[in-house]
C-alpha cells in the first residue's frame, strides 16, 4: 500500500475538506519530498561527522544546525502527509530508493569540498519544493503550498550561509 501513486484507496478516511483526489496527489508528492528531506538530513549529518580543516568548528556547528532545521522540515512534511489522510512513508529503504537527490560521497573530509556537496543538495532539494509548491498551487491545495514554502525559505537560508564559506567578496 502506497500514496505515492495518488491512490485514493489508500487514504485513511479524514473530514480535511480538500477532494480525495487532490489528497491522494499531494500525499504522493509530498512523500517524494519526504525521502528528499531525510535523504538530505543525513547528508547534512554526514557532513558534520566527517569535515576536517582550518574552519573545522564553523562547520562541524553549521552542519549540525542545518541537520536540526532540516529534522523539523522532515516531521512537517510527514505530518502534513498524514493530516491529508496518507500515509508517511519514511522507512530508510523507502527513502533511499526513492530519493532524487545525488549521493554523498562519503570519503570527502576536507572543509571546502563539504561546503561543496552540502550546496548542491541544499540548492536540489530548494529546487524541488519550489516545484512543490507550484504543483500544490495547481492543485488548490494553499495550506501544503504554504507549508512547502516555509520549507523553501528556510533552505534558501541554509544554502546562503553554506555558500558564504565559497565566497570572499
């Protein structure tokens, strides 16, 4: 039993006034986002466990406060899915076969290269709620639109500090 294919038979029944049908089609997308966030999640980990280098500490507390922000996208995403009568689909072999985000190399240590890595799936996973949130926006669905952009604010954050360490002027 999925969500992910819209599947209104897999809808637990809710008295949400959104359409069935509409929930069924945000619950999937919104399940692709999820293996997304958690994927994510332990990138930002990865990167924390694992840097090395002269800015060892800025970046070791940096990660690790992306890892709790992205944590809380995680829990409001899979709460969202389950407020729309689906079905939060976060298993770690779910997650990993579903994810769209690049693999992290796990043999990275130097600082710069992390800053590297961690930009580029913060600005992917940014690029898929941004298309979240046109998508829940044709589907009339205001309050996953909303929630979808909080999500995407707060990454657009994120990226911007990860990348201040790439910039000098």
């Amino acid at each position: 039993m999925t969500t992910t294919t819209g599947n209104i038979a897999n809808l637990h029944s809710t008295l949400n006034t959104l359409p069935e049908r509409t929930r069924a089609q945000v619950a999937g997308l919104l399940n692709r986002r999820l293996a997304d966030a958690i994927d994510l999640q332990i990138q930002c980990k990865q990167a924390h466990w694992n840097v090395k280098g002269p800015q060892f500490i800025a970046l070791h507390k940096l990660f690790d406060e992306i890892h709790e922000d992205v944590a809380g996208y995680v829990d409001l995403i899979a709460e969202r899915i389950v407020q729309l009568g689906g079905v939060a689909e976060g298993a770690v072999r779910t997650v990993a076969g579903r994810t769209e985000l690049d693999e992290y190399p796990l043999a990275l240590s130097n600082g710069t290269d992390h800053v590297k890595k961690l930009s580029a799936a913060l600005a992917a996973f940014a690029s898929r709620m941004s298309t979240a949130i046109k998508e829940t926006d044709k589907l009339e669905d205001v309050g996953t639109a909303d929630l979808c952009t909080e999500i995407l604010r707060g990454t657009d954050k994120w990226l911007w500090f990860v990348e201040a360490h790439l910039q000098s002027r």
